[in-house]
C-alpha cells in the first residue's frame, strides 16, 4: 500500500522479482502483470496510474516527456532521489559516451482520455533505465535503448516476492523553467547569449522559432549554433513553425545510397517538385534498386509509410516560402523535415 505521503515526498512498498544477481535491468520500478519482469527490479504493489497521482499529491510537479512527434526529444521533470538508494540493489551507470544523471519525474506519456499510458500499456514501467517516453521517471537525459541496454544489473539475487519500502523525494525547485525565443535576422550571436544566460540561473526548456523573414543560410547558422549549446541544461524542445534540427541534416543523406529509408524530396522553384523514391528489392544484392518518380502533392497521402522529407531550396529562400510549402504536403504522414540548401 502507498504510505506515509509527505510535502514532496512518497513512501511506497514493492516486491522483488527475483532477478538473478548480475541480470541487465532495464526497468527499475514496474507495475504488476509486467511482460518484461524478467529485467525488472521491483514491481509496485499498486497501478502505476495511483502511484503518479499520490505522488502528485504530496506536491511534486508534473514534467513532460518525450515526443519525437513534436520535437521534444529531451525529458523535463525536477529531481528525485530514493531512500534508500537503488545503488543498494542496482550496480553499474551509464555507457561511455553518456553522462551519468539522477532520475527525475516527467509524468510520463498520457492518453487521450488523460489517464497514465504506463498503466495499462506494457511494458508498465514506472522506472526505466532509458528514455522512454512512457515511463513516468526516467533519466534526465537522452538514452537510447540500445546503447544503454546492459548498464545496470542487479547487485544481487533478492528472494522473489520479498517486500521493500523505498521513500521518493523530489525537490520542485528544480524543475526547469520554460522560455520561449524566436531567432531573428542577425540576431543568432543574442540568442545564444540569452541561452547561455538563462541557464546560469538553472535548467532551462527552451521552445526555440524561426523568424519567417529568416533566410535558409541564416537559419541554418542560427540552428548549428543552437545545436551547439542544446544540452541537459539547455534543452531545446518543441516545434512553433520548424524543428531547429531541420536545419542540420546530415550531407551523406544527400546520397540516396546512404540513407536508412527513403524520404519524399520536396525541390523548391518556380513550381515545386514533389519526388516518391521506389524501392525494389526484388533484384539481387542487399541493397534495393532506387527510382525516383514525380509524383503529385495530393497523391502524398498514398504513402503512408514515408514519414520524412527533404526539402532543397536555395539559400536565399525564407522560412515563410519553406512553410508555404511544406503545408502542400498537409494530410500526409511526413512529421520530420530536413532542408539542404542548393
């Protein structure tokens, strides 16, 4: 049963599952009925759903989770710590490349009808040890499963079943405070510097525009610079009009050959050409014989599995002439844009 519920502070009861010492855990703190407690730690004695609203009442604030969708790929939430801590039971930290930080609480991903998805959605987690959306406490940064699987393992066998009392404080003064910038005609050295002067002050979420009078060249320098100070402290999150990271497409993508999937190609010109990349792997070898055909905006729709788009313009086209574009591709399944400039 949840207990003992103090000013930002929770004392909640779970059981073991007995996971064998030396076992990858990926889930710290799941709900019952789990399909991944074989990597998971503790299961919670009560849904996932009550133990967020309880913690909610003791007053920690709810932050938000990740969504690729809308461009918030870093998690906002303040700081928690558990009594005693998981290191007790839990060894090990993040992979070489990643810095090590302490968890904290997002709310995680909520449904339509606003109920908590980690509820009734597997794998029910509570506590991940990557950055999972659905999780309402994860790691204050970004961890992809992949390379964070493995990290931390069980420091030793507990009797399955067995019960244990954690004790979760979280301190709502460091949740992270949220700006609004639009970048402007030469202004991206002031923008950087407002960044950087914002976050002296404290972890900061940042929903970062783009002026639309903005040229592709000005944008594109404006992003890189953004890109360089986008960080842990200085999270830039969310899309206004375009993503920041639209603007820093990689030049091997320009290569069709390199590229892990097909996007649509958007040219920009007197009239706009929209490109569909055919791929038949019906011929011999690994790799798929490419043809790009012309195909019609309203016809977009057709292709449900493309997602993304590049789009090549010069660099003298606006943000304004960009948009004006992109909404040709309205009721299409495209939610990720990348712009090269011609």
């Amino acid at each position: 049963m949840l207990s003992a519920i103090l000013a930002a502070a929770l004392t909640f009861t779970v059981t073991a599952t007995g996971v064998e010492k030396g076992s990858p855990v990926e889930f710290f703190f799941a709900g019952k009925g789990t399909d991944h407690d074989y990597e998971t730690m503790f299961i919670l004695d009560d849904p996932v759903d009550v133990f967020c609203a309880k913690l909610e009442q003791a007053g920690v604030p709810r932050g938000r989770p990740t969504d690729e969708k809308s461009g918030r790929l870093w998690p906002v939430g303040c700081t928690l710590t558990f009594e005693p801590s998981l290191s007790t039971y839990i060894a090990g930290k993040m992979p070489e490349g990643y810095h090590d930080s302490l968890p904290i609480y997002t709310g995680g991903l909520r449904l339509p009808d606003g109920s908590v998805s980690a509820s009734t959605n597997m794998p029910l987690s509570l506590f991940s040890s990557y950055t999972l959306a659905q999780s309402p406490i994860v790691y204050n940064g970004i961890y992809n499963q992949g390379d964070v699987y493995g990290s931390f393992t069980a420091r030793e066998t507990l009797k399955k079943g067995a019960r244990y009392t954690f004790t979760v404080r979280a301190d709502p003064k460091t949740m992270p405070r949220h700006i609004h910038l639009t970048a402007k005609p030469g202004k991206g050295v002031d923008l950087v510097k407002t960044l950087k002067a914002e976050s002296e002050k404290g972890e900061i979420d940042v929903l970062l525009g783009f002026d639309e009078t903005l040229t592709v060249k000005e944008a594109s320098a404006i992003a890189a610079a953004a890109n360089a100070v986008d960080s842990p402290v200085i999270k830039l999150n969310g899309i206004t009009n375009i993503f920041y990271r639209s603007f820093l497409p990689l030049v091997k993508w320009r290569d069709r050959k390199e590229r892990l999937i097909q996007p649509f190609e958007l040219t920009l010109g007197e009239t706009d050409k929209l490109v569909f990349i055919e791929e038949d792997w019906s011929v011999d070898g690994p790799d798929p014989k490419l043809t790009p055909r012309e195909i019609a905006f309203a016809d977009a729709p057709k292709y449900p599995k493309t997602t993304t788009c590049l789009i090549y313009a010069t660099p003298e086209t606006t943000v304004a002439r960009l948009m004006n574009a992109m909404k040709k591709l309205k009721g299409s399944s495209v939610s990720t844009w990348y712009v090269f400039s011609e």
